[in-house]
C-alpha cells in the first residue's frame, strides 16, 4: 500500500522537454515510474528518447494535459515548468482535472500559488456541510515530490536511497526527506512526501497524517518541519484528535537567528511565533518524540519501529 503516488499511477511531466524536466525524466524512468507523456505545445506530435533508461524509452509530447490524459490515461502530473509560466501550467492541470499534480518547480510568486490553489478548490467537489474538496491534489510548490519506494517516484528523490517499508514520511525540507530516508534504509518506507516550504502550499502535514493514518500498511509517521508560521503546532492539534500511530518529528532551524527569513520562503520567525522550540513544545505536549538532530530523530524511529 501506499499514499497518493503507486506502481499503477500513469505519469505525465510537464515541461519534459527543459532541461530540468529531461534530466528528471530519466531519472524517473530508470527508477522504474510509468511515464506516459510529456506536455510541450509547441513539440507536440513529437517523440522523446530517453538513452540509459533500461529499454531506451520514446516518450510522446502532447499540446496539453488534456490531450495527455485523454491518450493516456494519465493521473499524475510533475511539473518542471519555470516560475514565470507556472501559475498557467497548474491551473491547465487543474482545469483537465488530473488527479495529482506535484510542483516541482522554486521560485513560483507566491501570489501564483495562492491564485492557483484558490482554483484548485473553487472548481472542485461540493459536499453540503463541508469544505469545497480540489479533484486535483496539488503537492508544493518548491518540493522534492513523492515517492513509492519500489513502486513509483514523481519529482526529483534519489529513488536508491532506502527500501519499501512500514515508515511513511511527510517534510517541508527536500534535502531533510533525503537524510532521513536515507537513515532509515534498513527499515524502510510506504511513502514519502516532500509538501514543500513556501508559505503557501497545497498538501500539508495534515493531509499526508491522515493519509498515512488510513493506509494499513504504515506503520508509523515521521514528520519534518521547520522554523516560521504555525503548520507544526496545527499538526500537534490534529495529531491529539485524530492520529493513533506513532509520530516521531524533527524542526528544523534551533539555532536560526529571530526574525530573519532562513532558505525556505515561509521560514519566518517573530518572537516566540514559528520556533523551532514552540514547534518542538507542541508536538511533545501530545505525546509525539522529537529528535535535537535528524540521526537521533531517525533513531527514535527505529526504536520505536524494533518495539512493534
């Protein structure tokens, strides 16, 4: 089992034909993700191939996503579209109605992704009572991707760097959800979602939490996060009322200086607001353990995964 991305998911790139998107492309390929297109409106009709993937794979271009998915049956989309360009490549995705898009792509206003979130939800699905629901899960803006260990890999993740197992893990930090796959290769992962740092975002801690609470097949939940905004201390509250599993965290930014933005885009603190050691106070205070480093955090991990 496994969360938003699996072997079945049919996988479209969007701006394949980049230079980020091809270098990506292949990589994708050769870890073994079913991509069905790319989209390029000025190369449709055209074929790409891929040379060092383990069957030299032709991938055709389409004009639009719509057009992908309709070939296809595509239900993925990751987009190496640049910053200037993003805002339409999202809203195309959303308006073909694929069902996952993961935006790779840094630097995107973040006006844009507020415009194309607000898209996203105002043309999805009504339920009386409730929140308009997005068909299109958006992941990012400013993320590594997803990743199915030996399944399927969306985005820019070494796929070799650990193994399929019971762990499930959800981070704001790319190079974060590298080490810490990476430190518990001998015990292994369902999923593992990089949401992303900017302050705006479509997935969240919370949405990957329940995900991973609903999926049988994950055993336990890592989640990483970092200095700036409240995403964390919302978290520890939805963990009190709604998570079973055990969680084990990591705040990234004890030692960033108060009130300077610090890598990622969101990662502002003001006073007490947004600390990594408010963050840490809270998700302590509903019984998740919090790791000072990510090799201790990963260690409590398999403590905790060595007890089940």
């Amino acid at each position: 089992m496994a969360i938003f991305l699996d072997q079945d998911s049919k996988v479209i790139v969007q701006g394949m034909t980049g230079s980020e998107g091809m270098k990506h492309t292949r990589r994708m390929l050769a870890s073994g993700t079913n991509i069905v297109g790319g989209v390029n409106p000025r190369k449709a009709g055209q074929k790409v191939t891929f040379d060092g993937t383990a069957d030299g794979a032709a991938v055709p271009v389409f004009g639009t996503v719509a057009d992908a998915m309709a070939a296809t049956g595509a239900d993925v989309s990751v987009l190496f579209v640049p910053p200037a360009f993003a805002k339409g490549a999202v809203v195309e995705a959303i308006d073909a109605r694929i069902g996952l898009a993961i935006v790779i792509t840094e630097g995107i206003p973040v006006h844009d992704t507020a415009y194309f979130w607000a898209h996203a939800v105002a043309t999805g699905t009504e339920t009386p009572g409730a929140p308009r629901t997005p068909r299109t899960r958006i992941v990012g803006p400013n993320c590594p991707g997803v990743i199915t260990p030996g399944q399927s890999n969306a985005g820019i993740i070494p796929a070799d760097i650990t193994k399929p197992g019971g762990i499930g893990l959800v981070s704001k930090s790319g190079t974060l959800t590298y080490q810490m796959m990476y430190e518990l290769r001998d015990v292994g992962f369902s999923t593992c979602v990089g949401i992303g740092g900017d302050p705006v975002i479509g997935t969240t801690h919370i949405d990957c939490l329940q995900a991973f609470q609903d999926d049988p097949d994950t055993e336990a939940i890592v989640m990483i996060g970092e200095i700036g905004g409240d995403a964390e201390e919302r978290a520890a509250e939805y963990i009190k009322a709604n998570i079973t599993k055990p969680v084990v965290g990591y705040v990234a930014g004890f030692t960033a200086p108060e009130g300077k933005t610090m890598g990622h885009a969101g990662a502002i603190i003001s006073g007490s607001a947004g600390t990594a050691s408010a963050k840490q106070e809270a998700l302590e205070a509903v019984g998740v353990k919090v790791g000072k480093t990510p090799s201790e955090t990963a260690q409590r991990m398999r403590e905790i995964m060595r007890g089940r």
